[in-house]
C-alpha cells in the first residue's frame, strides 16, 4: 500500500467537515482517498475519469508533461532500443529484466505454448470471409475459456500465472490465423525455430506453396520492436476494462476478450488503422492545408494525434518515426504517405490551434506507415496493437488478482424521471 502522506483534504459540505486521506506513490501525482465522501450523501463525478486513479499499480508510469513512460522504473526509449518484445513482457510480468537463463527459460515455456487446440481452427469458420479481424479476435480469445478449462482456478497464483504465459504464447497464432481466414490462406502453424516476432510474420505471410518463406530480418526486428513500443501503457481505456472485467472474477480469457473489444476504438486501438486511412483520403500535401480547416471546424480529428495523458511528446512516438526511418531506409522504400505524415506533423506542431491543446503525435501516428512497409495490411493494425498489449493487459490482471480487491461498480449523476407511478 502506498504511504499515508499524513496530509489530509478537507472538504467542507452545509457547514460539515470532510477530512480524507491523501495517499503517495513512488512518482506522479499524490492521491485523495474519497471514500468518505459517502458519509456526506455525496459521490465524486468524474465523466471520462479525468482526474480519477482507479487503482495502485507498480507496472508502468507515465508522466504526461514531461513525456516520460516507465515500464517497472526502465524508459520506453531504452525498453525498446535494448531489449526485445519477450525480455520486456518478463519484466512487466515479474518485475525484472530476465538474465540469460530466465530469458532462455521464458522464451522456451512460450514457444512450447504457441499452437492452439486444433478444434479451434474449425472455429474460425463460423466467421464471414469479410469479417474484420478485430471482430474475430474478440470471438476467439474469448472462446479460448471454452477450450483451455485446466489451469482456471483463479485463487492459485501458478494457474494465474501459466494462462498469462498461454495467452502471451497463443495470441499471435490466433492474430496471424484472424489474417490468413479474412484472405482464404490456409493456417499456418507456429515454428519453433523461430523467434515471437518472426513467429508470427511467418504465419502471417508464409504459405504451404512456399515452403522456403523466410522472414526479412529487417521486418522482424521492426516488428518486435513495434511490440515492445505498445506492451503496456498504464490504466488506459481497454487496461481499465480488463480489471472491470477482472474484478468481477470473470475468466482472464474473458477479461483480456473485452479489453481487446475496447482496444478497437478508433479514439484508442483503432487510430493506427484510422491514421492510413486518413493518409489515404488527403492524398497528397497539396491538400493538407483544406484538411486542417476542417480538423480546427471539429468536421474530423487529426487521427495519431492528441492524449489524455500526453500534454507533450508520447516517447514512444519519437522512437516508432526513428524506426520509421530506419526500416524504410533499409527497405529502399520511398512512402509518400511517411513525407504527406511529416507535413501534417510539421504544420500541427507549430499551429496556435494544436499547441494550446497540447496535440502531439501519439503512438498510433507513424505505427502504420512502418506496419505498411512490412507488408501488413491496414486492417491488421489494431490486431498488431491487441497482440503486443496482451502482455500488458494480463500483467495488470495478475496484479489485481494478487491483492485483495473489490468489485468494480461506479455510480452515476441520475438526472431521468422522479418516480411515478402507471395510471391504467
Ligand atoms: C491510444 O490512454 C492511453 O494510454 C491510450 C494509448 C495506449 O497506449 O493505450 O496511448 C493508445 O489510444 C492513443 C490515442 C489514439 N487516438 C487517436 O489518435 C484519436 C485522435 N485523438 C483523440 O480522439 C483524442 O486526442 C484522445 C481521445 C486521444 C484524447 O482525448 P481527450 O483527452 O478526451 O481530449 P479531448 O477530446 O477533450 O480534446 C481536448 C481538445 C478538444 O478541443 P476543444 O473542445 O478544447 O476545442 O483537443 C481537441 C478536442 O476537440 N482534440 C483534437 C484531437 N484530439 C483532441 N482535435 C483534433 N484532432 C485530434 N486528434
């Protein structure tokens, strides 16, 4: 539990005074305990939970003003130049980078858990052809809790424990697999030999015609180092649901389905695939000028950029358009729509209209331009994110679970009937 800083806030309501406890963390913001606002008949009322904390969490802290993310204490910049996808995923899990032998430990409990139940594939065809992705997603994940019933005892940590590690193992076969049905490409199945992120472009673009298909190096590297960039990312909107979800005791596959349902968003998940297709309907520089008169008439929003909690620079934005140019670069690729996206940015960053609203460009702003280079399509973009969040998603379950805790149940203003009665 964080310290009782022995300050208090002192609420005065008709002449009563409230005394709540103020509580602080490592970093950031300390917190008021309003708990005993209840005794004064009152609720807080906070839509959009602007200045609300949902819980204590020693996973990720961001600090928005000084566009600074933290991942168990570690920066995002480094997270992701010095380690790859796994190695982080074992410190937001355990707390710790891995040492060799952890590494090698972890990598190999994880290759081992990479197919799913074959009867799961059949499931797949109960979906149109047209289905977006994301929707099968959010339907098979959550079938998963009707295929794996062993290890579901929520109360034993190693159960807890050993479905983190099958849903971090599973998710980009069911991704890849989400792909391959949506194009009528028979499923290709994990490799051991491979790496996670290698793993998974394999399933993703290999066929059984072409036995040989190996991996751009280039493209796996850029693709594990997109997963790192979007891990985990503090109480955001499809975290948050998965601890409502959690809270109730509801199963993790359950819990990580509806955080996966929430991540589809385009004011959250969905804005990389949003950001391509915006790229796409302003077509050139010429008219990014139009463009930014409808965004300041509030007609559209200037997608992949803007923050709730990023009022500067979101760090892992800085790093995604380094990779940006690098993977382009070494691809020999010439994207019009990466020179169209720097416009945009350039004109944003220095317009009286995004500077007094703290817009800057988010993670989800050069994301699918580097997506785009490795040859995924645009609407496996919000798969990629749920895929790489995962990790993330089930890292804040297990916290919860390892605590006591309490249901999740928010009130509410009710500004609707006074009660009345039918007159028949
Ligand atoms: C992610 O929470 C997380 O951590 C999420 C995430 C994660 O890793 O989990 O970081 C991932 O979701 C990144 C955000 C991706 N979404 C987008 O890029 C969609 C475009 N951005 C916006 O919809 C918006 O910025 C939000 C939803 C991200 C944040 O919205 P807020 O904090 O509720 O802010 P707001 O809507 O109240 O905006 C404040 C002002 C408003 O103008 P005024 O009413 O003051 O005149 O800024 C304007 C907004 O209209 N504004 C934008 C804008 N975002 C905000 N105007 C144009 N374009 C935008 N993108």
């Amino acid at each position: 539990m964080s310290d009782l800083t022995g300050k208090k806030a002192i609420l005065e309501i008709d002449g009563t005074k409230y005394e709540l406890p103020i509580y602080s963390g490592t970093m950031g913001p300390d917190v008021i305990d309003v708990k005993d606002i209840l005794k004064s008949g009152h609720f807080t009322f906070d839509p959009g939970f602007m200045a609300t904390a949902s819980c204590e969490s020693k996973i990720t802290f961001i600090d928005g003003n000084k566009g600074v993310l933290l991942h168990r204490g570690y920066p995002i910049d480094q997270l992701a130049t010095k380690t790859d996808y796994l190695e982080t995923c074992y410190l937001l899990l355990n707390g710790e980078l891995p040492n060799e032998q952890q590494k090698t430990e972890f990598t190999d409990v994880v290759r081992k858990h990479t197919m799913v139940h074959d009867q799961m594939s059949r499931f797949f065809n109960g979906f149109r052809r047209d289905a977006h992705p994301m929707a099968i997603m959010v339907g098979v994940v959550g079938a998963l809790s009707a295929f794996y019933h062993n290890n579901l005892d929520m109360e034993d940590v190693d159960h807890r424990e050993f479905t983190a590690l099958r849903l971090i193992a599973k998710i980009p076969t069911i991704a890849a697999w989400s792909y391959k049905y949506t194009i009528g490409q028979p499923f290709i199945y994990p490799r051991n030999d491979l790496d996670y992120a290698e793993n998974f472009l394999h399933m993703m673009f290999a066929t059984p015609a072409d036995r040989d298909y190996k991996v751009n190096p280039i493209c796996a590297k850029a693709m594990d180092r997109i997963f790192t960039l979007h891990a985990d990312h503090e109480q955001n909107a499809s975290t948050s649901t998965v601890r409502l979800a959690g809270s109730t005791g509801a199963n993790p596959y359950a819990c990580i389905a509806a955080g996966i349902a929430a991540l589809w968003g385009p004011a959250h998940g969905g804005a990389n695939e949003a950001v391509l297709k915006m790229l796409d309907e302003i077509g050139s520089v010429d008219n990014v000028a139009s463009f930014m008169e409808k965004v300041k008439t509030k007609e559209v929003k200037l997608m992949g950029f803007g923050h709730r909690v990023y009022k500067n620079f979101d760090p892992r934005a800085k790093v995604m358009k380094e990779t940006c140019d690098e993977v382009l670069e070494a691809l020999g690729i010439n994207d019009p729509q990466l020179e169209l996206a720097m416009e945009l940015e350039r004109i944003a960053l220095s317009d009286e209209y995004f500077i007094e609203r703290n817009l800057y460009p988010n993670v989800d702003f050069y994301s699918g331009i580097i997506l785009k280079a490795i040859g995924i399509p645009t609407e496996m973009f919000t798969v990629i994110f749920a895929l790489a969040r995962t990790v993330g998603w089930i890292s804040h379950w297990l916290e919860m679970q390892s605590a006591p805790h309490k249901i999740g149940r928010p009130r509410q203003l009710y500004t609707g009937e006074q009660q009345r009665n039918i007159e028949r």
